[in-house]
C-alpha cells in the first residue's frame, strides 16, 4: 500500500509540460516559472538577475559571443512565454518576432541554351557589356571567352574552333560583343585540356592521400587494440 502510494506522487515527463529550451533543464524551467509568479517588482528584478547568472554559469561557451548578456536576456523572456514583467538592459524581444520566417531565397532559375558555361558566365558577360569601350573592356571579353572555352573543353572532350566560342559569346550577349570579325586569337585547345587534366589529376590524388591516410589510422587502431587483448 504504502508503494502505491508513493508512486502516486511520481512525475512522468509525459505529463509535464514541454520544455522552452531544452538545453537548460526542467529545474532551469521551474525556476523562472516561479519568477514570473513573484508580485513585488523589485523582488523578481533581483531573481531575474540571479536566474542570468545561473544561465550564463550553465553556458560558459557563450562569453565567447560578444553580445552574451543580450542572448541570456532573450533566453529568458522566450522561456518565461513572455510572461515575464521585469527592467531589463535591452530591449525586450516579442513572440512576433521569434515567429518571424526569413524571406524565401531566390535560387537561380535559368536555363540556359550552353549549360556547360554555367550561370557565372552569363553573369561576366552582362557586366562587360555594361563597361565603357577600352583596353579594360577588351581584356575582359578576352578572358571570359578563354574561360568559356576552357569550360566547353572540359565537358565536351574535344578540339574547338575559336569562331564557334565567338559565335556563342555573340548569342549569350545578346549580339552586344561580337568578336566573329575580329582578329583575336584564344588560348591552344590541348594547352586548356592540359589544364583541365592537371586540376583532376590533383583532386584525385588529394582524393587517395585521403583514403590512404584514412586506411592507416584504421591499421593503427587494429595494432593497438590487439597488442591490449
């Protein structure tokens, strides 16, 4: 009887309401529950201070934060649900504001003729045709249509003409640089293959150092565990 008793009394987490911030506990919780319960102002102006000590004791990683006390300020009123009526040295967050969702990104949603150019050449292009006619100007439209050609190289695997680079630069501006006349000259097909082949020699070989340096340390391991048995 007299277990049955006691087991009356107990608290199951089912039965207890759900905890604001996790991180800080049930007791944490209760703690400030009965802060927003204290009638005399002064009172709970002296334990809302007492509680940010005990948080910021709990969170020793947040004086790292420049604006420490203002978070724990925050964290307090968020877990009181705003019940809270106390002085406190910065400005009082509302629920409105909690609930606020970030604006929806804008992802890229182009769809271009050339996909293998990607959307950062399409971007290059529109800016170097709103640049002023000059030596400045012509550097660029050079560069990109080296770099356009280096990127039709890398996807397609094969030699390319300059005037079918020219021909694309002159579609994806819209006929603003036209390059078909002039007498420029981009940089050797097999010299950007070359390119191209070094930089994924190089992420390969990056790729086995790790595989092999992950594999060693799994032999460490098995060494050490057996020289213990």
């Amino acid at each position: 009887m007299e277990q049955k008793a006691e087991s009356s009394y107990l608290e199951y987490n089912s039965q207890r309401s759900p905890l604001i911030i996790p991180e800080y506990g049930r007791h944490l919780q209760k703690l400030i529950d009965q802060l927003t319960q204290i009638k005399d102002r002064d009172e709970r102006n002296k334990a809302a201070k007492y509680v940010i000590s005990v948080m910021g004791t709990l969170n020793p990683h947040l004086r790292d934060v420049p604006d420490f006390q203002h978070k724990l300020w925050d964290q307090l009123f968020i877990m009181s649900d705003f019940k809270l009526d106390v002085d406190s040295p910065y400005p009082i967050p509302s629920p409105e504001a909690l609930n606020l969702r970030p604006d929806r990104l804008k992802y890229p949603q182009n769809f271009p003729k050339y996909r293998f150019y990607g959307n950062n050449i399409k971007y290059m292009i529109d800016v170097a045709t709103k640049w002023e006619e000059g030596e400045m100007k012509s550097a660029l439209i050079l560069v990109i249509a080296n770099h356009m050609k280096k990127s039709y190289l890398s996807w397609n695997k094969e030699t390319v003409e300059d005037e079918v680079i020219f021909q694309h630069l002159y579609e994806l501006s819209d006929g603003k640089i036209n390059l078909m006349t002039s007498n420029e000259e981009l940089s050797n097909s097999q010299s950007l293959i070359k390119v191209n082949k070094k930089v994924s020699n190089k992420a390969q070989f990056n790729n086995q150092n790790k595989n092999s340096n992950q594999k060693n340390q799994f032999k460490k391991k098995i060494n050490q565990k057996n020289k213990r048995n």
